[in-house]
C-alpha cells in the first residue's frame, strides 16, 4: 500500500522493515558485527584465547587468597610439606579447572557465533527485501511519470 505525500511515496511494508533493520542494529548489531568480520574458528579462538587469559589470571588470584587464608598453616609446616606433590597438585587442579572452562568456552562461543550469524543473516535478507522495494517503487514511479 503507498501513500502519497506531496511529490513522494511512502510504502508502509519498506518503512516497517526499515524500522526493524533499525532496531536491531541498535540493540544486537554490535554485538553480532564480530561474526561478520571473522570465521568461526577465528571468532572462538580468540575467545578461547582470551578466557585462558582470563581463567589463568582467576586461578592465580584463587590461589593467591587460599595461600593468604591459610598463612599460618603454611608457615607452621612450611618443613614437612613436600613442595614437589604441593606444585604437582596445584598444576593438576589448574589444569583440571582451565580444561573444563575452556571446553564451556568453545561450546558458549560456538552456539553464539551459530545463532549471531542466523540473526546476520536474516538482517541481510531483509535488506535486500528493502533495497527490492525501493527499486520496484522507482520502477512504478517511473512508469507513472
């Protein structure tokens, strides 16, 4: 349906999807542009990339407040502990911690980049739908001049 007004055409189905395209470069667009600038394996990569960071940095401030919280312990038996099984157990836990993270990681990052390229997706279909109506709307105003 068009509506005239003054020497323009109003199509309320191109203004509706126009609207749309809007909305949703206000509110999701930003956070869905990543997964247009890298390839799946990129985009977890880095992700994964940066919760090892970030994992690594959580572990040592855990264990970092253990170590303060049990300080007397620590210093009371500082001689019978065997340091070599302390580190060893240390490094299983950290392992043991940055392996289960990592894999939720991969499985968060993957079902966004999965569901953020849908939404990309759909965004480039209704753009096309609106770049069609502009150009069937030239056509007919064409035509009628």
């Amino acid at each position: 349906m068009l509506i005239m007004m003054g020497w323009t055409m109003i199509s309320k189905e191109r203004v509706r999807h126009m609207t749309k395209l809007a909305a949703f470069e206000e509110r999701e667009g930003k956070e869905y542009r990543k997964m247009t600038q890298y390839f799946r394996r990129d985009y977890v990569g880095l992700e994964l990339l940066k919760s090892f960071l970030s994992g690594t940095i959580s572990f040592a401030i855990v264990i970092g407040i253990w170590a303060v919280c049990e300080m007397d312990f620590l210093m009371d038996n500082i001689n019978e502990i065997d340091l070599i099984s302390f580190g060893t157990e240390i490094l299983i836990k950290y392992l043991i911690f940055m392996a289960v993270y990592l894999l939720i990681t991969y499985i968060v990052y993957n079902m966004r980049y999965t569901r953020g390229r849908k939404k990309i997706r759909l965004f480039y279909n209704r753009l096309r739908k609106v770049s069609r109506l502009y150009e069937s709307e030239g056509r007919q105003n064409g035509l009628e001049d």
